[in-house]
C-alpha cells in the first residue's frame, strides 16, 4: 500500500520521535508512549522475570567462582616460589 492509498487516520497519526541514522524522524506511526512499535515497543520483560536472568560468563555465581579459582592460583604460585 502506497502512502497514497493510506486511510486517513493513519496519515493523521502523530509520528515517532525518533531518529534515522540519517538524521530524519521516523515515519512510523507513534504509539501513546511517543514511539512506533520498532523504536520503543513493550519493554522485554517486567522485573523479577526469571526467563531472564544472566546466565553465562558474566553471570554472578560465574564471577565469583572464577575470583575464587584466581586468588587459590595466586596462593599456589606463591608457595612455590618460597620452596624455591
């Protein structure tokens, strides 16, 4: 559908605030929050949502363990310098 052919609320719409890598506002149609569905939609996710937590090389219990596992090797290289 050109932009011609647009029904006549649409074409009415107020516009998304944002901005192109060009430079210009978005031509999208904007949603009561002030941006299109694209540049501000429903957030991803509501707080305390366990489907997303880290999970991975940074999560916390990760860090912690690699700490753990780099102070014992900074011990161990320690003792062997004073039994040499």
């Amino acid at each position: 559908m050109s932009r011609a052919e647009q029904p006549q609320s649409l074409k009415q719409a107020r516009r998304c605030l944002a901005r192109t890598r060009k430079g210009t506002a978005c031509q999208c149609p904007a949603m009561p929050n002030g941006r299109c569905r694209i540049h501000g939609g429903l957030s991803p996710g509501v707080p305390g949502n366990q489907n997303a937590l880290k999970h991975g090389r940074y999560s916390r219990d990760y860090l912690a363990i690699r700490r753990a596992v780099a102070e014992m090797r900074r011990e161990l290289h320690s003792l062997k310098k004073q039994m040499d």
